[in-house]
C-alpha cells in the first residue's frame, strides 16, 4: 500500500513539474510577440506617408527640432514605369515628420528638388548617399558622376521663431579620379541668403567645376 502511495506521488509530483516548465518557456515567446508588434506599428506610421506608389527608400529618426522630440526624415521612391534612361527621371521626395502630443505622426514639409531620381548618379549608379540627423539639424549627402566624382552635403536647421528648416550650409565637392585633382566649393547660409526646406533648389546654387 505504502509502495503505491509512493508512486502516485511521485507521478502528481513529476506532472505539476513539467506544467511549471512549460508555462516558463511560454512566457518569453508572448513577450517577444508583442515587441515584434510595436515595431511593425512603427513602420506602418511610415508606410501611410508613402502614397500614390511610392516606397520608402530610406527612413532616420531623430530629434530634428532639437527640443528633444522624435522626428523623421523620409526618402520616397517615386514610381517608374519601365526601365529609366541614364539621367532621365522623377526625383525623390523627401518628407519631415514630427509626432504630436498624442504620439501620431504629422507631415510638416516636403522638398521634391534635393535627392535627383535614381539613374541621375551617372556611372556611379544611384546619386543618394545618407542621410544625418543631429540635434536640431539634419543633413542630406548625395554623389555621383564617372571620372570627375560630384558630392553636395546639404545641411538644415531649425528655427524655432519660424517653425521651419532653413539651409545653414552646402558643401559641394568634385574630383578626377584619375589625376586625383580636387576643388570644393563651401556656401554658408550667409552667402545663399535664407531659404526654406521647402523652397530649396540645389539648382540655384553655384557649380562647382575643375579648371
């Protein structure tokens, strides 16, 4: 008798054990779920932004009014019909966003003039570089050409009296990959005048070429 009971005890023992295991294992999967969520939330805030058949070619995050606040800087990908002719196309659009009290995120400007069109690099294929968010400012690279390399550096800035990003300064740069000659033009915002996001046109500003 005494033999049974120990037997009975010892299965009752062994099942809540391994019910107490499961649960265990269980439990870090749920938690995981759960964060593969938000993060996917995350990137369908963005993907809204991304209408009429655009793509997003490349997102950054970062505090670009520079009162701590999260904003986006967002590179869309216009749609192509058909393979582009070398230098021919739309150019991207880019957009900033910032997030509201309520955490939603708002378009606030766009500029579809900064990022030329994915076959505009030359033979160094596609012009856009990156893009760099630092507090209060953020700055767009683009490059491109076959011997004689071009690269502007874009750089935008806060203003909190305006409520806007105006250009505080671009670098635009070339050089002969074979001769290793170099020439570097530095524009200040003093030099270009005040120019919103929005309205800002590398076009307009002054070339930078070899002799």
């Amino acid at each position: 008798m005494k033999h049974r009971f120990a037997i009975a005890l010892l299965t009752f023992l062994s099942l809540m054990l391994t019910e107490g295991t499961t649960h265990a294992m269980q439990a870090p999967r749920a938690a995981s779920t759960s964060a593969t969520q938000d993060k996917g939330s995350k990137m369908d805030d963005l993907k809204s932004f991304a209408t009429g058949g655009r793509t997003i070619l490349e997102s950054r995050v970062g505090d670009i009014r520079g009162d701590g606040s999260e904003g986006v800087v967002l590179v869309l990908d216009p749609p192509v019909a058909g393979a582009p002719k070398l230098g021919e196309g739309p150019a991207r659009e880019v957009v900033l966003l910032v997030r509201d009290d309520h955490g939603r995120l708002h378009k606030v400007a766009s500029n579809a003039r900064v990022v030329p069109c994915s076959s505009c690099g030359g033979l160094s294929g596609d012009p856009y570089g990156y893009t760099r968010i630092e507090r209060g400012h953020f700055t767009i690279v683009i490059g491109g050409g076959g011997r004689e390399h071009w690269s502007d550096e874009f750089t935008f800035a806060y203003a909190s009296d305006r409520g806007d990003w105006f250009l505080t300064g671009a670098l635009r740069r070339v050089e002969d990959t074979d001769t290793g000659q170099q020439k570097q033009l530095d524009l200040p915002a003093k030099d270009v005048g005040k120019i919103a996001f929005e309205d800002f046109d590398p076009a307009k500003l002054p070339e930078v070429e070899l002799p």
